[in-house]
C-alpha cells in the first residue's frame, strides 16, 4: 500500500536532485544536463558578487520572521478568545469563517486584494479618504509592502492555525478552571495562570518548527502580489530564482541559489527537530 507514494516520492522529490548538478555546470540546453561544461563554483560566486543578493536575503528573512512571529501570536489569541466563547452557535459561525480564507488559493486572494487595496478604487483607500488621510499605495510602494503581505498571510492561515492551540486548551482539565474559579481568580487571571501554561508545550513545538521556514517567505503569494515597482522591498529568493530561471534562462546561477537555500534549510530544519526533541520532547523517528 505504500509502493505507490514511494514511488511518486522517488520522481518528484528524489530524481528531480540530479539537476543540482547544473549549479557546478554552465547549462547548455542543447548540449543537455551531463554533457555542458563544468565550470565549477563560478555560479556561486556571480551570485555572492551580485549587488542585489543582500537585500534578497534581508528581504526573505524579514518577511519570514514577521510571518513566523504573527503566525504563533494571532492563532494563540484567537484559540484563547474562542475559548472563552460560551454560545456554541456564535462559535462555529465564527470558526468557519476564519477557516475559510485558508481553503483558498494565492491566485484568487490576490485578485481580491488588489481590488480592495487599488489606490483609485478600493474600499479601503475609500475607507481612508472618508477619514481624511490620502490613498495608499500597499501594493506598489516599498515602505508597505513587505506589512501587507505578512498580514495579508496571517489573515489567511490565522483560522486554520487556531485548530492546533484550541485542541491543546481542550485537553486542559476543566477541574483547574473550577479550583481557581473558587478561589476568586477571574477570566483574565485563568487565563494567565491555566490556559496558557497549559498551552505552552505546542506554542514551543510549534514555534521551534517554524525555524525550518525562515527562508521560506511564500512564493506564491509574493509572485501574485508584487511588481517591479516594489522590488527593493518584496523580492525574495524563490522570485529571484524565477526570474533568474524561467525569464532569464540563467539555469545553473538560478539552480546555484535554489541549491544554497535547500542546505540552508536542511541545516534549519535539523536544528529545529533538534530543539524540538529538547525543549517540546517531540520527535519524528
């Protein structure tokens, strides 16, 4: 039964690794992967001389650490909002509503934020101009840019994140909650000394895990969302790449940045399992 998605993991994820090669290579379609010249780490160093390396990376890690740190403090608060939420009715309506944003792709939640958030026309450039302040340009202007994006990210994926933090608050005994009720503790105070103690354990595994992410700052989002214009501010490596590959055809300098991003990672990732293992006790083997 598992044959089949060995087999698929062995195509799609395993053979396409003979391609790293063309990051040691000057590619040459016509001359094909294993016969262009190798050319050694040339590729690596056009990229690390490259003006614009810098600010790339500047640019993936201070999208993705933003990402990273909303991702853990909005999820938490609204799982300890729901929580407290006594009406079943209200909080299902509610949870289905958060949830939905998360179901829906990059390629149709960019379409709507461009039309809400267009300078000229959009309900909230409206919203500003009824309250005095000028248009806004979020999708067009460095300084507000890279806030757009991370909290357009959080409000897609802050509904599906709650599930993993409401489920950690549902295994915290109700007899807690009733000790400190009778001791005179209100909400606020269960909350601090019961609920979130109680949560700690996944808010660390969860937090731990995301290191592995830290050069990931969403690709499809990015791509759907930025321009030219917003470059200085919204280019991160996996759009570098792109342009680098696929419009620019400089195959082995793209496969050079996509190779030293992959090692990078693994390095991440195995030191967030690591931590995992140490400070949450969670392990994968």
């Amino acid at each position: 039964m598992v044959l089949p998605s060995l087999i698929i993991v062995l195509i799609y994820s395993y053979g396409p690794m003979a391609g790293s090669v063309i990051a040691f290579k000057k590619f040459l379609p016509a001359k094909g992967i294993f016969n262009s010249p190798w050319i050694g780490w040339d590729n690596f160093q056009y990229i690390l001389l490259m003006p614009d390396t810098p600010r790339i990376i500047a640019n993936t890690i201070t999208i993705a650490v933003m990402k990273m740190g909303l991702g853990l403090i909005v999820p938490i608060t609204a799982a300890i909002l729901l929580n407290e939420v006594r009406q079943a009715l209200f909080r299902r309506t509610f949870q289905t509503l958060v949830y939905l944003p998360h179901f829906l792709s990059w390629v149709i939640l960019s379409g709507i934020l461009i039309d809400i958030l267009s300078p000229t026309s959009g309900i909230v450039n409206q919203f500003l101009g009824w309250l005095g302040f000028k248009p806004i340009y979020f999708l067009g202007d460095n300084r507000w840019f890279q806030f757009t994006v991370v909290l357009s990210d959080v409000w897609k994926e802050f509904g599906f994140g709650t599930i993993v933090y409401l489920a950690a608050l549902t295994g915290i005994s109700p007899t807690l909650y009733e000790a400190a009720e009778a001791d005179g503790a209100g909400r606020w105070r269960q909350i601090w000394h019961i609920s979130l103690p109680g949560m700690t354990p996944i808010i660390v595994l969860m937090a731990v895990l995301s290191l592995g992410n830290v050069l990931n700052a969403g690709f499809d989002q990015i791509f759907n969302l930025y321009s030219p214009q917003v470059y200085e501010s919204g280019d991160i490596i996996d759009t570098f790449v792109y342009r680098l590959g696929i419009q620019q055809f400089q195959y082995g300098v793209a496969t050079a940045v996509g190779l030293f991003k992959s090692v990078i990672s693994f390095v991440l990732i195995s030191l967030s399992y690591f931590l995992a293992y140490r400070l949450a006790n969670y392990r994968i083997f």
